[in-house]
C-alpha cells in the first residue's frame, strides 16, 4: 500500500513539473536541476514549495486563485483531484495544493533528512 502511494506522488510530481515547464518529458535531470536552486545537488523543502508556488500559479490559467478540475485535467485524474480537494469543494487553493505536494515530498524523502536527491 505504502510503495503505491509513493508511486503515485512521484508521478503526480512529475507531472506538475513537467505541465509548468510545458515539456513533454518525466522529470528528469535537468529538471531536478532547476529545482536545486542552491546547486547543492538535493532538492530541499523550501526549494520543492517555491517550485510548487510558481507551479500552482502557471496552472491557474484563469488567475482565479484556485484550480479547477479542467484545469489540472492533465496532470490529475478524478481520484487525484479529489484526494487533493480537501474541503471537496470542486477546487483547489493553494494552501491544498501545497499540502498534497508537501506531503508527496515527505513521503518521497526515505531518508527523512528533508531533501530530496
Ligand atoms: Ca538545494
Ligand atoms: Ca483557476
Ligand atoms: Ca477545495
């Protein structure tokens, strides 16, 4: 059950990456790259929610401070979207957006030293 989840949310972070950078590849080097903005070589917490910030932002096409279902069609199917809504009322704010993906970083940080490599 656990091995899923992670699975889950890395993809899931794959695909927010991959939709605000408009490329159509999986996270890959270069991307982990960009996140690293300290060049440290991990990605750490406040590097990962800056990212999903301006993630959240790009994704907002309307620029009505929140996500609708057509709006992450792509990158989230109906289960995702719902487990992300966490007042199930048919959009995400931000604060739920960066709650799911900080909870995705977590889960995908094994060694639990909060960066990601
Ligand atoms: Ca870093
Ligand atoms: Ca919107
Ligand atoms: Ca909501």
């Amino acid at each position: 059950m656990k091995r899923i989840v992670l699975l889950a949310t890395f993809a899931f972070s794959q695909a927010i990456a991959v939709a605000a950078q408009g490329q159509p590849a999986a996270m890959n080097q270069g991307q982990m790259d960009r996140l690293d903005r300290n060049r440290n070589g991990a990605v750490d917490q406040s590097e990962y929610q800056a990212f999903m910030t301006s993630a959240f932002v790009s994704l907002d096409k309307n620029k009505d401070g929140g996500l609708r279902s057509e709006e992450v069609g792509q990158i989230l199917n109906t289960q995702q979207f719902a487990a992300t809504d966490a007042n199930r009322d048919g959009k995400l704010t931000q604060n739920e957006f960066l709650n799911r993906v900080m909870a995705d970083f977590k889960a995908a940080d094994r060694s639990g030293d909060g960066n990601l490599q």
